[in-house]
C-alpha cells in the first residue's frame, strides 16, 4: 500500500433538514460550528490530515453550496470541489469521486466520510488507527469496507450491520444490513451483540467500487464514463449537468453494499456522534454545573434538561423541563425534547403553507 495512493472523499451533499432552524437550505448542516471553532466538515478534513494530505482530499458537494464550500477550503484547488448539479444520493457521488480518483492513479484507495459527523479529540488516536487499519485490509484483502460503531444503547435511529464471522483483527465479515429497526428489534440487536451501528464510512480501492456500480448499475457507470477526462477542463461542467441527473438516486448502502459479496465491516472503537438531532446538541453546549444547555444569552428558573439557543436576543424559561427553544435568524422553534426528531414534519408544513422562504 502506497501512503500517496490513499485519498479522502468527503461527501457533503446533505440538506441537515434535522437540525432547522439552526441549518437551512442555504447553509446546510455540515457548516454548523457544534462547540468548535471550525465546521463540521472543516473538522471532518482536518481529522484525516495526519494520514491524508490535503491536497489529496475530494468534496463532493451541491453546486448551490460552492461558494461556502471554497471559503471553508480557500487553500484547495478547484479540482478538489466536485460539485453535484443535484443531489442523487450517496451511490452516484462516491462513484462519480472514484472514477476522478482512478483518472489521476489507478492504485487510490478511498476513505469516505460524511461530512457533518462528530468525533471527540480524546477519540482521535483511536479513530487514526481503525482508518490505517481498514487502508490496509482493502490494499491486502480488497472488499468493501464500512464502519460498524458499539451501540451505546437500543436505537431506533440508526441502520445496523449484522456482523459475521472474525476475520483478522477488528474485521469481520458482514451477514447483512438491518434498515431503522423499531424500538424491540433494536433492544434484540443491542442485546446480542453481533449488531453494530451503520456510520456510513467506508474505506476501499476506488476501482474496486467502480467494478461493483458497473456491476450493478452498468448504465450510470457508462454514463460516467462519457465525463472529461479531468474535472478542470472547459467541458466538464456541462457534461456533468447533462450526465448526472439521468443517473439512479440511491444510497450506496441499497445500491452496492447489501448486494455485494465482498463487504466487511470493521468494528469501530471510538465515541461518534452524527448530530443527527437537535436533541443530540444537548450536551456540547451543557456547561459544568448546569442542567439547562445554552448557547447565547439565556434565563432559566426552575426549569432543567432543555436546550437554548439564540443567535440574539435572549430566551427565559421558566417552569418548563426537556424543551428544544431556538431563535435563529428569522424563526422560533419550540418543542419537546424527545419529539426534535420530527422536525422534518414541520418543514413538510411550511411548503405545504409556502413558507419556503424560512426554510
């Protein structure tokens, strides 16, 4: 394995509708600051630097979101932007990354991110070390490798991944993938111990992913095979407009790894978190001694376990318990906590009322 074949592909796509009104159309989730200094996806590049250099690194990202891609990158080429005219899902975007990766070196191996995921600095050692791992295992033994996290606890928000049998090391083969379970099926699967959490990370050759899209979906990989031969040149963004929305959209999981027979799953041994609800900002913005989390100006009387938050202004609770309140720019939420996962109702309801301009 040649340390210069490796690349990160960060797939940036994602609209965050889960997080509104902190993450809006215009600027979606993976450019949030979550208790940092930097961005999501910011973080999620810096993370690998060690590993990866960044010249090295793809974005694939929306065409709309161009311009505050490049000012979160300013060092990057333009080549290292590959912007989606539409979103397709996560299947056509790695493969339209692996086809620009084996163009520049037939030997790139990928590693593949998403990119508004959390990860702690006291993880970082750990998550280095299952990511070299995995880079090896794909450049000896080939396959499709994804990340399977410990469940912490029975959760029905996450897909899963059967484990099979050990292989070598944290490898394992994979049985199958379980979609979102309800609540008993998860407890089942938490309780056995041979079910992992689907993160949605991968790390393999790029020609051997390119081999199983062919193999599954020959006419979109032919499609792609009409783009330029480089991203930079005069052509290629109006190929890629005419090409890509023709291509399937769906995700790689429906698309590949529940088909294949050459997946494996590494079994991942470091705290993640993929902020997947406001719920979940809850305790980055928890400070010692408090039981309300706050970011912005806030009061509280005999109120505990809510999240506030507020771009200005400033919020005042009291008497209430396990609340979501956020002011931001030009709206207020306010809900349960338990309930910040249907969110995406109330925004089905603003379209329906054509309040798309608060979205």
């Amino acid at each position: 394995m040649r340390p210069s074949s490796n690349y990160l592909v960060v797939l940036a796509g994602g609209s965050g509708t889960r997080l509104w009104p902190l993450s809006r159309k215009n600027f979606p989730k993976q450019f949030l600051k979550v208790a940092s200094s930097e961005s999501l996806v910011k973080e999620t590049v810096t993370r690998l630097k060690s590993l990866i250099p960044l010249q090295q690194v793809l974005i694939v990202c929306g065409l709309d979101h161009a311009d505050l891609m490049k000012k979160e990158f300013p060092e990057f080429s333009p080549e290292q932007f590959l912007l989606e005219p539409c979103g397709r899902n996560t299947a056509p975007a790695i493969a339209l990354a692996a086809k620009v990766l084996l163009q520049k070196d037939a030997q790139a191996s990928m590693v593949v991110l998403p990119s508004d995921h959390k990860i702690p600095p006291s993880s970082q050692a750990a998550f280095e070390k299952i990511i070299s791992q995995a880079l090896r295992y794909a450049h000896e033994r080939g396959g499709l490798i994804t990340l399977g996290i410990e469940p912490l606890y029975a959760a029905t928000g996450y897909g899963y991944i059967h484990r099979g049998d050990p292989l070598e090391g944290d490898l394992f083969s994979v049985k199958e993938f379980r979609e979102k379970p309800d609540l008993e099926s998860a407890k089942k699967y938490y309780a056995s111990g041979e079910y992992f959490w689907n993160s949605g990370m991968f790390v393999w050759k790029a020609s051997e992913f390119l081999n199983n899209y062919k193999n599954y979906f020959p006419l979109d990989a032919a499609s792609l095979e009409a783009l330029p031969a480089t991203v930079g040149s005069s052509e290629w963004p109006q190929k890629l407009s005419e090409i890509y929305p023709q291509l399937t959209s769906i995700s790689v999981d429906y698309a590949i790894l529940e088909k294949s027979k050459s997946v494996y799953m590494m079994k991942a041994s470091f705290e993640w978190d993929d902020v997947g609800s406001l719920k979940s900002l809850y305790k980055y913005f928890l400070k010692k001694g408090e039981s309300n989390a706050c970011e912005g100006k806030g009061v509280s009387i005999d109120a505990s376990g809510n999240l506030l938050m507020s771009d200005e202004g400033m919020i005042a609770c009291l008497g209430l318990d396990h609340l979501v309140v956020i002011r931001n720019k030009d709206s207020v939420l306010v809900l349960p906590m338990e309930r910040s996962e249907e969110v995406k109702s109330l925004l089905e309801e603003m379209k329906r009322k054509n309040l798309d301009k608060h979205l």
